[in-house]
C-alpha cells in the first residue's frame, strides 16, 4: 500500500521564491542599529539555547480591519506588550523552530522554511489565530539574519537558531479569539546539542501525564503543549532520565512522542517504525526527512501504532534494537534504555541513530550534496 501524503506536505512540496525576491519586507526601523562586537563574540562563545539572544526581532501587526502590517526589523527592548493581552490570559500562541547554516562555500542556508510556513500556519488555524503569508513568513527569517550575520556562528555544528512567533495582542479579557496579533521572530547561535558525541539518553515512560488527545492541540505548535509536559519531565529526572515519553491519553498503551520530539523504533531486520499522525502529534520537519532517507537507504518505515507492552517484549527478545527521537534541536537524539514505573529496559545499538544523524546534518551544513533540494539559500 502507497504511502498517503499528509496535507502539511503537500502544502510544503513546492520550492519558495528566492530569497533575492523575497528580501525586504522588513526594514530596520530607524533607531535600529547593530550590536557591539563584544556582545556577538561573547553568544558566539556560550553557543546556549538559554542565552546570547540577538538583539533585534522581526514583527509584523495584524487587525481585522488592515490585516498585516507594519512589518519591520526592530530592537528586542522596544517591545512591549500590555498586561491585558489574550496571550498571557488564555494562552493563544503558536511558534516554529528552525535553523540557518553557514555552509563552506560562505552561504547561509535554512532547512525546507516552506515547512515551517505551511505548519505556523496550520497552528494559526487549530488556534483561532490568521494565518501568516509564506512569503512574508520566509522574509522575516531572511531580512533578520542578513541583518547582522555575524550571529550565524562558523564553529563546527553550531547555527543559528530561528523563533518565529505570533501571539494575541490588545486589551482584552473576554474569552474568545482577539482581535488583534503580533508576528516576531527571534535569533540565537546554539551550538551542537551534545557537546561532544552522539549521547543516549535515558527516557521516561510516563502513565500520569498525557501531552494531548483527540480533538485537542497536539498537532499544533503551541506553547501550552510544551507547558503542560513540564511536569512529566520533572517526573523523567526525579527517576534518573531526562526525557518523558507520552503514551495516548485514552488508553495509555501506545507510544506518542516526548514532550519535543518525533520518535523511532528501529527492529533487528532493518525495518523501522515510528508512530502514525493521529492528530495528538506534532508533525515533525525533522521526522519527515528522515522518513524519506530510510527509505532511500532500503530501509522499510511503518507509519503505525506502537504498543508499549508490545515493545517492552520486543527490547526484551531483541527484536527491537535501538530508538531514537528526532526534532530541531537535537536533530537526532538515541535512546539509552526505556524506563517506567515497573519496567526497564537497555536499547543497546544506536547505528542508525548516528548513520542517520551524520547523513542529515551533512546535508544541513553543507558537507554533502542536497541531492533533495531541501536547503535554500538566503546570503
């Protein structure tokens, strides 16, 4: 049986106008100018998740009677945001996370943005929010990092972390969609997830929280999803892990995904499954392109359930061998063991975890050709 594209990817197959044409939308306000050098090395040194923000944004303003507008590059410290605001109240918000490369060549590239696009945008809609335009979504992420470049970092592995964002606005307490939203973008240079190899990871299996259920938002990127799996990874440190694994919520048997990551289950005949798009997962850019380099590589992948005590038999024969997780960030993040309140279980191999992790970030960096056309250039 042919496998049925997702309507996020039909939505993302084409390839965006250049960035050359889409360039500009958003100009530096007047006063803007560009960060102390000091300022730029010192982010380029921490290379944090947690610091060495840019200090400028792309935002753009949104009104039922003007629709988008206003769209411009400006300082961090100009933006405000008043106390009333539905988004501090009733949480309406969505965001996506992406990165920009610097390539050998001098080039700076991002990863399939039209991705990103189609997704903030199928969020906007499960949110009540307007969708965003993928041409002006796209200029956004050009016309800030071509701003002041030097925040795309040259070290090896390291990028520059993308945060585009929209959040209701206004004064308003009643509980209903606003009427008025601000788009922005933010910038961080990261470097490598792990510091110095591809590290396994231990994970929590847990049975007291759920991340979504049907007919809720777990398809979407929005900020109450990740909010409501703080507690579950509290949960996964105080049993020693550091991630927590979701189980669906109507019957606690089968495997979701972590509180940000798409996962895998690799088999010892080769095969691979991950678990299907239900409507309770987010799907995953990452997930996505490392669906297609399996299956390039001879490597069948199910799109399907995955049942825990199912799997648990599986490790414990080993017919399963290795897991891993995959998203953004980490791009690939192997599993050391599954652990639960009355299991545990040891995930031995992690060679596909790290063959596919090489291959992809190859392919993001620059180091081996983009045979799929899925990096775009923008400087």
């Amino acid at each position: 049986m042919d496998r049925v594209e997702t309507a996020l990817e039909k939505k993302s197959e084409h390839l965006p106008k250049s960035a050359k044409e889409l360039a500009g939308k958003f100009q530096p306000s007047d006063l803007l100018g560009l960060a102390d050098e000091k300022s730029v090395n010192q982010a380029l040194t921490e290379l944090s998740f947690d610091s060495g923000i840019a200090p400028y944004l792309a935002k753009a303003e949104w009104n039922q009677e003007t629709g988008w507008h206003d769209a411009q590059l400006t300082s961090i410290d100009d933006f405000e945001l008043s106390p009333a605001a539905p988004v501090l109240h009733y949480s309406q918000e969505i965001f996506e996370g992406l990165k920009a490369y610097r390539h050998p060549d001098g080039g700076i590239y991002l990863f399939r943005p039209q991705f990103n696009a189609a997704r903030f945008n199928q969020s906007a809609l499960r949110m009540a929010m307007p969708e965003l335009p993928e041409e002006l979504f796209i200029s956004s992420l050009i016309d800030l990092v071509t701003h002041d470049s030097r925040w795309v970092p040259e070290t090896e592995g390291a990028s520059l972390y993308l945060r585009p964002t929209m959040v209701s606005t206004g004064q308003r307490l009643s509980v209903s969609a606003a009427k008025e939203y601000r788009y922005f973008c933010l910038g961080s240079p990261v470097g490598p997830y792990f510091s110095n190899d591809l590290s396994p990871v231990p994970v929590w299996v847990t049975k007291k929280y759920h991340r979504a259920m049907r007919g809720g938002t777990g398809a979407a990127k929005t900020g109450g999803n990740y909010a409501g799996a703080m507690l579950a990874g509290e949960e996964a440190i105080a049993h020693g892990c550091a991630q927590a694994l979701f189980l669906d919520a109507a019957t606690s048997t089968y495997l979701e995904e972590l509180g940000g990551m798409n996962l895998f289950v690799v088999y010892a005949d080769g095969s691979v499954a991950t678990p299907a798009l239900t409507g309770t997962i987010l799907e995953g850019g990452t997930r996505w392109a490392i669906i297609q380099l399996l299956r390039e590589n001879g490597h069948q992948v199910m799109e399907t359930t995955i049942s825990l005590p199912q799997l648990i038999e599986q490790i414990e024969s080993g017919e399963v061998t290795e897991m891993f997780a995959c998203g953004t960030a980490a791009v690939v993040a192997p599993f050391a063991l599954l652990r639960g309140d009355d299991f545990e279980v040891a995930l031995p191999e992690m060679k596909l975890s790290r063959s596919v992790y090489q291959q992809l970030t190859d392919i993001q960096f620059g180091l081996a050709a983009d045979e799929h056309g899925w990096m775009y250039r923008i400087a």
